[in-house]
C-alpha cells in the first residue's frame, strides 16, 4: 500500500504558487505496538499553515523537505489500541498525506455527529476559535457592533453567524462582491464591504456611526489600523490572524497606540490551542445552532491529496470560497 | 488683586521651550452667585499637557492664546457656596493661574489629610492611574514581574511601589543613573535600566528571564516594541501613556500585532478619568501604605505660576526628578 505526501520544496517569496511543493510516494508502514493507522478522510487547509512556511508560528516550523502539517478528519483502518476500532472517524494531526499513525492519545475522541467534515471548520479549530474570540474574550453581549474581515472565511464565517445568532450587528469585510453577497445573503451579515472596491473607512463609518464594539481580526495589517480608529468606548479587539503579512517576510507594525487608550480598548491576542479543554463546551452550544440551520459553512473542497498544494495557494491568494478542505478519500 | 496665568503662545516644534508660553496680568474677578474663589496652592505639571497642546488629548485641545490647563490644591479664600467653607483646601482643574474660580461640583471634597501636595501625586491622579492600571486592569497578582518604563516619575514610582507591596518582582526604566539609583534605594525596585546607556533589551534579558507579566507603558515608542518582544504567556500590557511621542507631529505605529497573539497578551488602553467613581477605593487602599512609608513620592518643585512653563520644559526634557509640582503660594 502506497502513501502519497506532500513536502515543502522550496520557501515561497511571496505568495506560494504549486511549484513550492513536492509529491512523493512511499510505501505505508504497519502501526507500532499501541499505535493507530489512519486513513485521511479531509484535510483542513488553512492560512495558520503559510507562517509555519515562515517558521513564524507557535505550532512548528517547516523546512523544505519536510512534510506539510495538517489537521485531518481520518478514518481508523487498523488498530493496536484498545481504544479505537476500525471504522472509527476521528481528528488528528494526519498532515498532507493519504495514511498517518498515530499514538492514540494523538486522536481525538470518535466523531459521532454526521458532518464529518465540520469537524474541520464550523466544528472545529476554526469554529473554536470564532467561539473563544467572541465569548470568551471579547464578551460579546447583545447589541454590540461587531466588525469581521476575512469575513466569509472558517472562523470570520463561524464568528459571523454567531455574532447574529447573539443578537448583534454584524458588518463583514471581503474580498468580491460574491463573497459580498454571500455574507450577506447567506450568513446574515448586516452588511458587507468590499474590501478591493469600497472606500473601507468611509463605509465603516456609514454602518458602524457608533463605532466598533468588537473587532475580531484575522488580517492585521491596514484593516486593522483602519478599524482601530473607529472603535467605540470600551471596544474589544481579538488579535487572531495576520493574513496580510504570513507572505511578507516582515512583520507589519500594529496600529498606534494611541487609538487603543483613547477607545480605552481590551486587545486579547487568541491562540486556539489554549481553549482545547473548552471544546466540549463549544460543541455543546453550537451543535442546536447547527440543527437549527443558524450556522452553515461553505466548503471549498478539492478532490485528492495532490490537490492540496493548489487548494492552499488559491486560499492564500484569496481566491478560496469558504472552508478550504481537500476530500483524500472517500 | 491681580491674577497672573500662562497661556500657551506658539505651538511648540518638538520639546517645547520657555518661549512657548507668555505670562499675563489680569484683574481677579469676584465670585458669581454660588462659585468659590480660590487661590492656588499647588499646581500639578503632566506629561498629558504636551498631548493637549498637539490637540490629541481626550479632554481638550490647547491654541495659542488659551491659557495652559491643569490640576491644582487651591484653598478656599471666598465662597458664595454653603458646600466650601473659607480655609478649605481643595482639588481642582485651576489651570496655570493664581487665581480661580469654581462651580462647587468643580471642587474636590475639602483635603483632610496632612499631606495637600499629594493630592496630586501618589494620592491624586497619578496615584489613582498607578492603581488602577496595575490592579483593576492588570490584576496584578504576587509574584508577577513587572516592568515600568518613566520609573520614577508620578506614575511610575507609585506603580512601582506598589507592585512592591504586593509582592512583585519589579524592574524599571529611567532616564540616568541617578534615576535608577532612586529607584532602586528609595523606591524599592528590584532593577533599574538606564535606558539611555544600557542595551535595554540585554537587561530585560537578564532580569526577566522568563518573560514580562505586567508592562505598564507611559511611554510607548520603541520601549513598548522591546518589552512586547519579552512577555510572558497570558502578560498584561497597560497603555497609559505616550511620552516617547508627545512631542513628535506623528504618532508612532505600534508593535507588531504578533508578539501580543504570541503571548496571548491582554492590553488594555488606561484613562484616568474612567475611575473617578472609584478614587476613594484606592484612598483607601493607598493611605495605610502611606503611613507605613511604603509609599513615597519624590517632588520636583518650582515655585511662582511664572515658572510652570520652565518646569513644563523640562519635564519634557526628562529632566525632572519625581512628581513636578509648582508652588503657587503659600
């Protein structure tokens, strides 16, 4: 039995086109005593994976050679571990590959809900951390006027809805006019800028007279600037992404502080792993919005392994609608 | 009677210099029905002031011709209120004047204890900053390493003896070795870097091994970016001043976003004004303190309205030592 992988080839310059990465086949070794091998149902692309490129992340950095990191949604296929059987789905960081082993301890429990693949976006990391932005930090309380960019994306999408679902006034940022619209239409988003097109202060000025209560930021950079400018007293801001600059080999300057003391701003910095014992918790509250159709997630899913590298530029290009995910096998 | 006050004359370039300021000499006018007159005792000098000459303060903007603002003891010497009483020292915003008057709701309750100049320092508005920042904000908690750049200035020398007193570890920043030897004899630190010929960044190296719990930033500018670099996971950051930038035309751009989702930071934009409602809290609090000399405070003193502005500059400058304080009268 083959196993097809995907490596770091090179250091992108900029924004990582296919040619950065390679695919090898090597043969799948048998699980060791204890271990578990699994099967790669989905593989959760996400823009976190360009600053390990960068060695910029807290999780891990990559050189060429090395193979992609990633969190898959994997099926168990042989099993020396008492505590999983063969059938079994379960989360695991399975990387860009067809079959991972794993400690047992390294899965998480048996997915039992019937998305499989949510538990790689609404229902997972990305879901979590929308969750433990908003709630848990950020406070969010009814009425509060919430700012998004990247606002049809895994977690501003997630965010989205549940800053609606709060009872809030929601105001997207995104990338075209469709995404507009999906956010809009489809989210519920109260409205929605078009962040290549739109006079960006202007319209946040438009939608949000009041200013900004909560900011959730997935970008950094110029929109994080442009929003600190128009928070409202008592504002909260979440530092969680910096998608403008996991290209640029320099970090970008935050906003002055200034705007932060005058806003008397809370700003949290959000890394999700420290709310993994939360994730019951998390799952608990939004499984009924789930069912009762209050968050959705669009999937932007490509077939086979040796599609991940394409799937992840395209998201890094901005091109990606929705959730990017690469469905491994069926 | 005659009045003098000082007004600004001409918007400074950069530091301001005596020649920003005109004094003038004009006639006291009687109380109205229900104000209190009142003649200066003290008059409180701030970094906040250069802030309200650049027109960025929250609480007002500075033209030339108006006269400087500005905190002040000033006793009672005619009062058509039944709430003052004629010998009554008070609290107040007097301005850089010798003579004021006052609507009652302007005054403080009368000062009853022994000490009326601290009123505006270590029991005043600094005080009340110190304390609020570092235990309502930051939550300070024992064992904690604190930093504080402007060490020994208003705020920071009450900050920092009062993170003593809870049992903190705390380093400061200051201007001279003189500063820091202050700091460390007679305040208490446990370090003092001379940030003008020490490698700061070595020094918070060494002190703080393992990382800042609490940056109590006055003075924003490249101090904030260094300490940012060296928190500690789940540190808090207080932005309560902007020394480093109150005499630049620009505001400085602020640390990169990452360093603060890295360590998970809580910064929090500080204004006095805020917790006013809870100044007798931290009366309270700092008093036994006081008593006990675990709270002191250095005072740089001029005397005679006509050498504020001389005492302006060179707090600005950064040639003060401790809280700067003009004796108006006796």
């Amino acid at each position: 039995m083959k196993n097809k992988k995907i490596c770091l080839h090179s250091y992108p310059d900029n924004i990582p086109t296919v040619d950065n990465f390679s695919c090898q086949e090597v043969a799948v070794t048998p699980p060791g005593a204890g271990q578990v091998l699994c099967k790669t149902r989905y593989l959760s692309i996400d823009p976190y994976m360009r600053s390990q490129i960068s060695g910029r992340h807290i999780t891990a950095s990559l050189s060429p050679g090395d193979m992609m990191m990633g969190e898959t949604v994997s099926e168990v296929i042989q099993s020396n571990s008492e505590k999983f059987k063969v059938g079994q789905l379960v989360r695991c960081m399975g990387g860009w590959q067809e079959y991972s082993i794993h400690e047992p301890e390294a899965l998480s429990a048996p997915i039992t809900h019937a998305y499989p693949s949510y538990a790689l976006s609404i229902l997972g990391m990305p879901g979590l951390t929308a969750y433990a932005g908003l709630m848990w930090l950020a406070k969010l309380q009814k009425g509060n006027v919430v700012v998004i960019p990247a606002a049809v994306g895994a977690v501003g999408a997630t965010a989205g809805q549940l800053a609606k679902a709060a009872g809030c006034i929601v105001i997207g940022i995104a990338g075209s006019n469709e995404k507009c619209r999906y956010a809009v239409n489809e989210l519920g988003y109260d409205f929605c800028i078009n962040r290549k097109t739109d006079h960006i202060a202007e319209k946040l000025e438009q939608y949000c007279p009041n200013g900004i209560d909560v900011y959730f930021d997935l970008v950094g950079g110029k929109l994080l600037h442009i929003a600190s400018e128009r928070l409202a007293i008592g504002a909260r801001v979440i530092l969680c992404g910096l998608v403008a600059e996991y290209n640029n080999k320099d970090r970008m300057a935050g906003p002055a502080p200034a705007l932060w003391i005058k806003s008397r701003a809370t700003v949290s910095g959000l890394v999700v792993y420290d709310f993994e014992a939360r994730r019951s918790e998390f799952i608990a509250e939004c499984l009924p919005l789930f069912a009762q159709k209050k968050l959705k997630m669009q999937e932007d899913i490509s077939i086979g392994i040796e599609h991940a590298p394409d799937a992840f530029c395209k998201l890094m290009r901005g091109d990606n609608f929705g959730k990017t995910l690469v469905k491994v096998s069926t």
